[in-house]
C-alpha cells in the first residue's frame, strides 16, 4: 500500500521541511526507553562478555605478568594480551604507532589496559579481571605539566608556531606590559551511554562490529589494522550513541577492536562495555592547560602586540593531541585583533590517559587564555573589561587578519555584542551591582559579557568531505544514509529534512538509517561542529541527482519541458497535470530509471600549510556572545549563576528547536568545564574523579536562575552552506567563559576591582576562596 | 516460630512475580536488563549518582500505597519483596499513546541522546504523582538525581512544568490498577521470614523487628542492609561479598518518627525523605540539609540509620545530631543500649557496634526556644554532591549576652565525624562577640587535621572550616541569611 496515498496533496508546504522546528527523530523512542542502544540490541546466542585489566603503576615496565588465576576464573574463556592481536598492536589514529590496544613491556599511566578476559558473563569477566598478578618495574613519572619546564618537555607530538608580525618588538615598544600565566582543567566527557562495542564474526575474515562511535570508518580502519585484514572485511555501524561529545571520535577504537580480535578468535560474538569507573579511568579526556602569556597595550587598551605559551598535558601517547593544540592556537585571538602575535603550542608527554577530542577541541582553551588576557588590561587601566574587548574587535574592512593570515570577512561581533549589552542591559545592571557590592560585605555580585567567534572546518583539509546514499522507493518512500552520526545532537532530523524538503515530500517518508561503513565509504568522523555542513550537502545532492532523474523521465513521458515540471508538496506538477509524488515514482521504477544514488560534498576554499603557519584553514565563523551574573560567598567561595542572556547565530537555521537545544545544553557544559568539574590525580599518578560521585557535572539547580537564550534572526551564512545555515555543535560551548568572567569579577569586587584576580578554571568554590584571599592579601582588604 | 519462605514476592509493571532464584547481591536493574529484556532502565554509574536507572518503587505505608523514584542499580532485587516495581515501560496506554510526562517532554525538545531520558521520565512522574503543579524548585529537587549531559535541562524543566495540562493523575496508569496493586502487596505481608540461597549467595528478610533481632544473634557477622546507597556500591564498585545479607528497609517498626517530652525518636530505617517533614518541622535547619544529601532517588533509599550505622566521616547527618546531643540506641537480642552518638564513633570505619547489634533508633533533643542552631554544608558542586566540609552549630547565649554552652560538631575535617571541643571551649563563658569568634580560630588547629583529596584541598577545609564560625556568628548576630542561595527563603 503506497503510504502516500495518505499525504496531503493540496498542502501548501510539506511537513518537517528546512528551518522548521522539527522534534528529534526519536524524541518518542527516548521517553519510552524503546531507543536501542548498543547494550539494548537482542544479544547473539552465545555472546561472551569482555573486561579491560588496568595498570596499577603510572609507569613501569613490566617485570612478570601472571594471568594463571584469571584464566582459571568461573567462566572465563579466554584472556588477550598484546601479543595476541593478529594485526596490529597498534591504535594510534595519526598513524604514529604511539598507542597499543594493550599494553606490552611498558606501561605508561595508571589505569592503562593491560589484558582483556573474556567470559561468559559480564560479572564473570570482572571479577576475574582482579585476580591478576603484575609486578611492576616502576619509573619515575609525571602528570602534571604545571610540574616540568613546558618549554623543554618531552613532545607527544609536533608543536606550532603561529606568528603575524613582530610580537616581542611591538610587546617592547608598548607603553604598558603584564605577562602572566593562567592554568586550566581538563574535562570527561560524562557521556551517560560509556563506550560499548558489539561483535559479530562473520565468514571469511568479516566481522561486523557495532560501536558506540563518531567516527565508523575509523573504527572499520583501526580494525582492520588490528585484524590484519582489509578494510572490506570489517562494517561497523552505528544507530545513535547516548552522547559522544568528542569521547567517541577515537576512544571507541580500542574497545570495537578488542571485540573484534576476541570474536574472530572465539567464532562467538563478544560484547565489551567497561562500568563508569574504568571508562573514566581509561579513556581521554580534554586536554588540560597552562598558559603563558605577555601583552603589550596602550593606555586606551588596544592591544599592539601579544605572546602566548600553550602547555598541554597530552598523555602519554599522541592521539589528536596535535590538532587540538593547534585549535588551541587558532582561537588564541577569539574576537580580538592582534597587531602583533606569536602563540606557539608544547603537546607535552604526561603519564596519563592520552587526552581526547571534546567539544571545541582546543579551541576552548584558546579563547581562555586570550580573554584572561582582555581582563589583565582591564584591570590594569581601571576600564569595564567589555570596553577593552570591544576596542580590540576585528575590524569588517581592516584591522581583519588572524594570527594565521585568514581574512575575517564574515565579522558581526560588534551587532551582536551591542544588541546583547542593550537586552541584557549590561550597563544598568553593571552599576546595580556596584551598589550592591558597596553594601554588602560576605556576598559579592559579578557580571561579565564575552564574545565568541568560532571557525569552522577541520584544519586537516581532506577530512571535509563526505558522502551520502538515498534511495527512493517505487512506493515513493525514501531510505537515507550518510556518514554522519547521531549522538544526541539532531543531525540525523536535520538531513532528513534537507532530503525532504529537496524532493518535496512529508518528512515522515524519510527514513533515516543507521550509519554503516557498508553504505557510505571513507567518512569523517562526526566532529568540528560539521555534521549538518557535510553530510546535509552530500545528502543534497544524492537526493538532487534522483530529482534530476525523475525531472528527465517525467519530461519525456509527458512531453513537456523541464520548465513546466515542478516539485509541489508531496506532488509533481508536469505540464498542467499534478501527479503524486509516490505515483510518479512507481512509473519512473516501471521504466527502469535508476532510483538510488550516492551524493558527495567536499568543503570549497579551505586550504591550511601548517609548515607556514599560513591558510585559510576555515569555510567561514560562528559568532555568538554570553553575559553571566553571579553571586559568591567570600566566606566559603560558594556561587550560584543568577542569570545568563545568550545571543548567538546559526545563520539561516535548519531547525530553530535543535539549535537552541545545542546552545543552552552547550552553554551548561562549557560552564561545568569552567565551574564543579575538577580532575584529581593523586601522588600515585591514579584519577580520583572517576565517577559521577567525584566528577561532578552540572545538575538542573546549576542552570542559570534566570536563563534567556536567543537565536539572532538576522544573520545568514557568508558563504553558500547548506540553505544558508552554520553550524552549533561546538560554538555555543565556549559562551560559558562569561561564567568564569563573572566569577573573577566578583572576587574583583572584594578589592574594589583594584587587582585582576587571575581566577584559574576549573573555578570550584576552593578555587573563589583561595582568589578571594589572595586579592584581599594583594590589597589589604 | 516464625514462618519461613524461600521466595520473594512482587509486583513487576502489571504482573506478580515470584522469585526463588535471586542472589543476596543482585541489583534490580540486573534483574531488569538481563533477566527480564526490560532495557529501557539503563547504566550510567551503578552508584546511584546519574538516575539513568530510575525506576518507581510503591510500598504500602500508614498513608497508603505510595510511589518513589529508586535508584536500580544499587537498589537490591530482594529488597523489592513485598512492592510494586514500575519501570518506563509501564507507562504508556494500551492505545500506544504516550504519558503525559512523555509527551511534554518530546514536545519541550527534552531529550537530545536520549540514554537518561527514562531516568528523567520516572523521576518526573513521581514528582506528578505527589505534586501536579510544581514549582521549578520543586522540579530541580526532584531532578537532582539525574544527570543530563545534553540539554542543559532548561527544556526538561520546561516539560515538567507543563505536564499538567497533558494529563491527570487520578487517570493515569497506575490510578488505574491502585486497587488491584494495593490488594496484591497487603496479601504479599504473609508474616513469614524470606530466606534464600546457600553460603555466599544467601539473603534473610526478617518477618519483624522481633525476628530481625533473632536472625542477627543468629548470624552476627550478617551484612545488614537498609536504604543500600552505601552497600549497594560495595557490590556494584568493589565486588564484595555481602552474603549473608538481612534487608531491613521493610520493617514498619523501624520506620516509626515520634516525639516525646521535646525529644524526636527516629527509626533505624526512617529515610530521608521520611525523615524530612519530621526533623525540619521542629528543627528547620535540617530542611535545607536533607535537600542537599543525595538525589531524590537516594533520599528515598538511604536512611538515617544507615548513614550512622556505616560511620562515614563525612556522613551528612551525624554532625548535625551530635551537635544536637543525639544518642543512639543498639539492640541485640532482647536487649539494648543507648550511647552519645559521637561515642559511636571510635575510628575511620571502626565504629562501636557489636556482632550481633544493630541500630535500632536515634533520639534527637530538639533544641530549646531561644537557642541558636545551624548546619553548613560545603560541597564542589551545591546539590548531590559529597560533603566537603560540613559544620554544625548549637548556641545557647546566656541572659548577658555570653556563650552559655555551646556544641559545633564536623564532617569531613576528620577521619570519623567530630565535636570542635577546643574551640568549644575558647567560645565558652565569653561574649558572643567577632572578637571572641576570631580569638577561637585557632583553637581549629587543635581541634582538626584534616586531609587533601578530591573533594577539597587541607588549606580549603580549615579556613572554610573557620569561616563557617564567622558565618554563623554574622546570622545569629544580624538575624538573617549571609550566604548565596538559588532559592529566595521560603
């Protein structure tokens, strides 16, 4: 029965086409628990269960490994080493063969995995995990950079060095100068579905492998290598993930190639899904920073030339280490232009989980630093820090060069700046807050306002490319696929109202599919906030090509021009006659006309050379802004956010509902990273905020008592992106620097805003305390 | 004699159950997932800390049936016996049509991945079913047990306040069958002991007090669980043996709160939401305290008794009732013993408790008209978080203005909770002046050492530790609050 006899075909306009505010595809899958997660899928008959054996040293070789008791465990099957991978012992996703699927000879953080048992059940397999004997050679280690001379560290991976300019002549020849250094936390991910893979071997050498992941084909890829088979060989697939955030984008790779080596080996489908503490343990985190920096200004505040330092505790392997500390420094100027700049990055080598992808992907830690720079100024001239920041905008015309010599040309800060201080009304609470200030002596309110501009692209240039596979029914209904994957964040609604809205039918026809490497080869992970950029162009243009088809067919069996054929909701007008959409595709399947085709995108303009330091690395930026104002207590450093106005832009939105969903749930994220979420290593080199009973991630009662958020209506993408829209995944994150802005400012107060408080992140109630102290020490307060 | 069955007995979503087969340390959300493919409940933390695995438990009580949001994964499956187990599946209508609370949270855009959005759902529902108008603080209450790391929860918020104008309670699912169920559970209360398993599989479940008593002498060395927020995580995260375990949470005598002569008496197995009500109608400072411990799911597990029993030093109630001058009552057998609660205390994890002995009731003084008391909390993040630091503080001023007595008890500034007797003692007799407040901070010195971990650093717990006298000094002297708050004072 051809379901679109049912569609409307006198409506005006389809259902859940582009830049309406379509629900997540399974909004009603989610609140009935009928959503299947991996661990949720019917389990193949004889499934065995797997179990990471961790380190216990931060770095050692090993001296003896005794797995005799695990072996001899109830219900164990199997246990791997290294030695057992038949490929590859070898996951590092840069091709740097820095990181083993398990460890061999030499451990390098607590908490690495060593060996994996396999067992009839889960339980099993944990218990068994503890009953190991490893004796250790232990070696001096380090975990913290804060530690170690960060100019002469050892290296995970290549630094670089970004310079427009001469920064220490101009920083020389400046009539003020502060130099300083700024420290930063790292971030778990707390995705709440942990990494998980699924199994399945096939015949041949095939195994399918499902996997919590952002990046299939690089899971299908490190499989293979693991396997030491091709690439055909191995389909991973994925549905949706419960949350990825960038913890998905390499981290599942161990887990789906463990699984893999196990179930080839065993000829029985084996599941690992790690408990909350050895995912936290194990796997990477955002990378954590100190920041050296000196400035050079004038005593208006313009800033004439500037030098960072970025110091990033990588781990102990490389992993994306290198284009993360790159971010780093492709946001070092934030909004801001520099006359003069250096900024170089050091990947340092620690003996820690290596640290990962998240949301921002360094470029977080980028604007951090500069805008701790903004505040220096501030302080030092006695100025509203939003002056300094305003005076120091790119300019649209001039005064527009990065640090990496892109041009800005897409620059609407000073709009959104000045509409966000006007409806937050910055200046008038600015001065309510000083007279509450002046009268209250225990509690103390700030208020900040920071500006965002985020680029868009993944600095490695091949990655922005992607594919998509649509097909159309005979029935009219459309089967979608493309490369990218759905961790919460709507990007399998989005294209499917791209596809929808390109063959002008209802979006309930569109059915969206799991992403398969079996379907669409060769993908980019689903990361750089460019999920809909991508892959809603390849999905574009695969559904284009059938559309074009359908066009050819309908104009020669009716003989009427292409002109006179036009795609109406849920119809065909063809000539004077309008023909269902469902109906025209059964007559173009009677005359064999291809009704399937793959679409390909590849992002224009985009070119980086890293050796120079020179490109236009970005298609284009996403712009927003954020004011926060808080209240802390100078007795306990406790704080509540009294308020937040958000104004930021997604161009011509896809989908106004999602957007906001990825703003606010940005924003809140971005300020647990600056606020309550704190990782502790301990003198052993072990994590201590391994669980959500440690690492504490904001909760409903730290939004924002008052939490306004707006979509700027007004902006539309520079550049020809898809219908005009930008992407929201990261940008909205790094809105929350307002938060710690508006901390520091409050601390300020308790010495009259005569020092800058140089309040580090993340900004616990110890950390307000200890600024609090220390600015009454500085100004006998 | 007490009748004993090898089975528990429950209700599962619509259907009785009865099990023979179920291990002492079999957490429900285990039983849910792997035996039964209810895979909507899901892991998150199998620590009761991100609410992934919510599900609603309804017990008889005195006031009728009544349905709580529970943790799963550390909930144990025996000490379901004798309830109604409603997971996220129960609720949609035979017509397919989704429950009010779902259907306000789709159409606020309140999930994003989706794996807490069950979690999210039971909470809210049994917020609906106990308050259909709430307010946002009432929702962000009962949300502190569930972690989003999508949202940002505003939409969540959003759906829960609309959820009344999708629906009714009293025409809902469970409204539904409330006979039926209500019927099932008092046939379920047979009088007889549960006892299942052999050695290291075994669990016991008292018929009464009296017989609970009677096991324990039995089976001294017995793992005596209650609400299972601590116990369950030594299963769930340390893979300890708890076998043989007796569950307590059943047992209507231990859940008893009554007060006598100015004196609260609160049952061993009294939870902290049950508790709540009791404590803060007569000593409002608890109310603010018992909002903070925990989430939801945890207030409704975790109980007094328990949070005493297991001696943690950063335990948030100890403190409080020790500054009260609590005392404790242990039982064994047929006879008993009442202590000083902070005699309790002897060491970390050493606490004195006998074999055989259990907690049987706390006695709580309620302080005297005109005495000034107050319980300060300090954690990283406000809500659902373990205590940092934590300070409790009983004032009596003398006709003079002086200090008459005066009692501060800390959690988290010690390796059990602990009186400040030393600054205690440089307060006593002087006036109750800033001077006199500032000349007793050094008396912190004597008093505590504490440690550096993940929760605070040693230099953060003694100043905020000092700070929280000057507080307390500044709100008895000023008569108002002098801290931040997300809530304006009720």
């Amino acid at each position: 029965m051809n379901k679109h006899a049912t569609a409307d075909l006198k409506a005006t306009r389809i259902l859940g086409g582009v830049a309406t505010d379509q629900r997540h595809d399974s909004a009603h899958k989610h609140v009935t628990g009928t959503a299947v997660y991996i661990d949720d899928m019917p389990e193949p008959a004889g499934l065995l269960h797997a179990c990471l054996g961790l380190s216990t040293v931060a770095h050692g070789t090993i001296r003896s490994i005794d797995l005799s008791a695990v072996r001899a465990a109830p219900g164990v099957i199997d246990v791997l080493t290294g030695h057992d991978m038949p490929g590859s012992n070898d996951i590092s996703p840069t091709g740097r063969a820095d990181e083993p699927v398990l460890a061999t000879g030499i451990v390098q953080f607590f908490g690495q995995p060593v060996f994996a048992v396999i067992a009839e059940s889960r339980e099993q397999a944990r218990r068994a995990c503890r009953l190991a004997k490893i004796d250790y050679d232990e070696k001096p280690f380090v975990t913290d950079v804060w530690d170690m001379d960060r100019r002469a560290g050892k290296l995970v991976t290549d630094p670089l060095t970004l310079k427009r300019g001469d920064a220490a002549a101009a920083i020389e020849a400046a009539p003020r100068r502060i130099k300083g250094t700024m420290r930063l936390g790292g971030q778990d991910h707390f995705y709440l579905e942990g990494q998980i893979a699924l199994a399945v071997p096939g015949e041949d050498m095939d195994v399918t492998v499902f996997s919590s992941t952002q990046h299939p084909s690089e899971v299908q890829h490190m499989v293979a290598h693991v396997l030491g088979v091709p690439s055909h060989a191995v389909t991973v697939e994925i549905r949706r993930m419960g949350g990825g955030f960038g913890g998905k984008e390499t981290q599942g790779n161990q887990f789906a190639a463990l699984a893999a080596v196990a179930a080839k080996k065993l000829g029985r489908a084996v599941k690992i899904r790690p408990d909350r503490d050895d995912d936290m343990t194990a796997t990477g985190k955002r990378h954590d920073f100190v920041i050296d920096y000196e400035v050079g200004f004038d005593d208006e505040g313009t800033i004439l030339g500037v030098d960072y330092f970025y110091a990033a505790r990588c781990g102990f392997s490389s992993d994306l280490s290198g284009p993360v500390t790159d971010r780093a420094l492709f946001h070092c100027d934030n909004t801001y232009y520099y006359p003069a700049v250096r900024a170089q990055s050091a990947p340092l080598y620690t003996n820690t989980v290596s640290n990962t992808a998240f949301r921002g992907f360094g470029g977080p830690q980028g604007m951090i630093g500069c805008e701790r720079v903004v505040d220096e100024i501030a302080f030092a001239l006695g100025k509203d820090p939003l002056d300094i920041r305003r005076k120091n905008f790119y300019g649209t015309t001039d005064r527009n060069v990065t640090p990496y010599h892109q041009t800005v040309e897409d620059n609407i800060i000073h709009r959104l700046v000045d509409e966000l201080e006007e409806s937050a009304d910055y200046q008038g609470r600015r001065r309510a807050i000083a007279d509450f200030n002046a009268g209250s002596s225990v509690i103390k309110r700030g208020l900040a306002l920071t500006p965002l501009k985020f680029g868009i692209s993944f600095t490695a240039t091949h990655f922005n490319q992607a594919g998509a596979l649509v097909h159309v029914y005979a029935d009219g209904s459309v089967h979608l696929n493309h490369g990218g994957t759905e961790m919460g964040q709507g990007l399998y609604v989005k294209i499917a109202q791209i596809v929808a809205e390109e063959f002008q039918i209802d979006i309930d026809q569109v059915k969206i599919t799991a992403t398969t490497t079996g379907k669409v080869p060769n993908t980019s992970a689903t990361a750089a906030s460019s999920g809909s950029d991508l892959n809603g162009m390849a999905a574009q243009a695969a559904a284009r090509t059938i559309r074009d088809r359908l066009c050819d067919f309908a104009a020669e069996k009716y003989g009427v021009p292409h002109e006179q054929i036009e795609f109406l909701p849920n119809r065909v007008r063809v000539g004077n006659q309008e023909i269902a959409f469902g109906e025209l595709t059964q007559q173009a399947y009677m005359a064999r006309v291809q009704l399937s085709a793959t679409g390909f995108y590849k992002t224009p303009k985009v070119r980086w050379d890293r050796d120079k330091g020179e490109g236009h690395p970005f298609y284009y930026f996403a712009y927003g802004a954020a004011c926060a104002e808080v209240s802390i207590d100078t007795l306990t450093g406790e704080y509540v956010v009294e308020r937040t106005d958000i104004l930021h832009e997604t161009g011509r939105s896809l989908n106004r509902a999602i957007d906001i969903g990825q703003i606010e749930g940005g924003f809140i994220q971005g300020m647990g990273w600056l606020t309550t979420e704190e990782l502790v290593w301990d003198d052993k080199g072990r994590l201590r905020t391994h669980a959500p009973s440690t690492y504490k991630i904001p909760l409903a009662s730290d939004r924002p008592k008052i939490f306004n958020v707006t979509l700027a209506d007004w902006p539309e993408a520079h550049e020809p992106t898809v219908h005009r829209s930008k992407a929201v995944g990261e940008p909205p994150f790094m809105l929350a620097m307002c938060v710690l802005h508006a901390l520091s400012d409050a601390v300020a107060a308790v010495g009259d805003h005569t020092v800058c408080p140089r309040l580090d992140a993340p900004a616990t109630p110890e950390r307000v305390l200890m600024a609090v102290e220390r600015v009454r020490a500085q100004t006998g307060a | 004699m007490t009748e004993i069955r090898s089975q528990i007995r429950f209700m599962l979503n619509g259907v009785e159950t009865a099990l023979s087969d179920v291990r002492a340390d079999e957490t429900l959300l285990d039983y849910l997932r792997l035996r039964r493919s209810l895979r909507g409940t899901k892991e998150g933390c199998a620590e009761g800390d991100c609410g992934a695995c919510t599900v609603l438990v309804g017990r008889l009580t005195p006031d009728g049936l009544i349905y709580e949001s529970v943790n799963a994964c550390i909930r144990f499956l025996g000490s379901v016996h004798g309830c109604h187990v409603v997971t996220v599946e129960h609720l949609k209508g035979q017509d397919g049509a989704l429950h009010p609370v779902q259907q306000a949270m789709v159409d606020f855009h309140g999930s994003q991945c989706g794996f807490c959005t069950p979690g999210f759902v039971m909470s809210l529902y049994a917020l609906w079913m106990r308050r259909a108008d709430p307010t946002e603080a009432d929702i962000e209450k009962a949300l502190q047990g569930n972690l989003c790391r999508c949202t940002g929860y505003q939409p969540i918020v959003k759906a829960a306040l609309a959820i009344s104008s999708y629906g009714r309670v009293d025409s809902d699912v469970l409204a539904g069958e409330r006979a039926r169920v209500e019927a099932a559970l008092n046939a379920f209360k047979d009088g007889a002991r549960v006892e299942i398993g052999q050695d290291g599989q075994r669990l016991v479940i008292p018929a009464s007090v009296e017989d609970l008593a009677a096991v324990l002498e039995a089976e001294p060395t017995a793992t005596i669980v209650a609400g299972a927020t601590d116990v369950g995580l030594w299963v769930t995260k340390f893979m300890r043996e708890i076998a043989p375990a007796v569950f307590i949470a059943h047992l209507d005598e231990l859940h008893a709160t009554s007060e006598t002569d100015g004196v609260i008496s609160i049952g061993a197995c009294v939870s902290y939401t049950e508790a709540f009500s009791a404590l803060s109608r007569r000593i409002p400072a608890f109310g603010p305290l018992i909002d903070r411990i925990g989430g939801e799911q945890v207030r409704n597990m975790g109980t007094i008794g328990g949070n005493i029993a297991n001696g943690s030093p950063i335990g948030d109630t100890p403190p409080p009732l020790i500054a009260l001058g609590a005392t404790l009552t242990l039982r064994k057998g047929e006879s008993r013993r009442t202590i000083a609660l902070e005699d309790f205390f002897i060491d970390y994890g050493k606490q004195d408790r006998r074999p055989g002995e259990f907690v049987e009731r706390i006695d709580v003084p309620v302080p005297d008209e005109g005495t000034h008391y107050a319980v300060y909390k300090l954690t990283k993040r406000r809500d659902e978080d373990i205590t940092a630091a934590l300070g409790a503080f009983h004032l009596t001023l003398a006709a003079d203005g002086t200090v008459a007595a005066v009692r501060i008890a800390y959690g988290g500034m010690a390796a059990t909770p602990k009186r400040a007797a030393a600054v205690e003692a440089a307060l006593t007799g002087k006036p109750w002046s800033s001077e006199t407040v500032e000349a007793a901070l050094d008396a912190y010195g004597k008093d505590f050492a504490p440690i550096s971990d993940m929760r605070a650093s040693a230099d953060y717990r003694m100043l905020a530790a000092r700070n929280l006298l000057r507080r307390f000094h500044l709100e008895t002297t000023s008569g108002v609050s002098v801290q931040v708050s997300r809530y304006e004072a009720a």
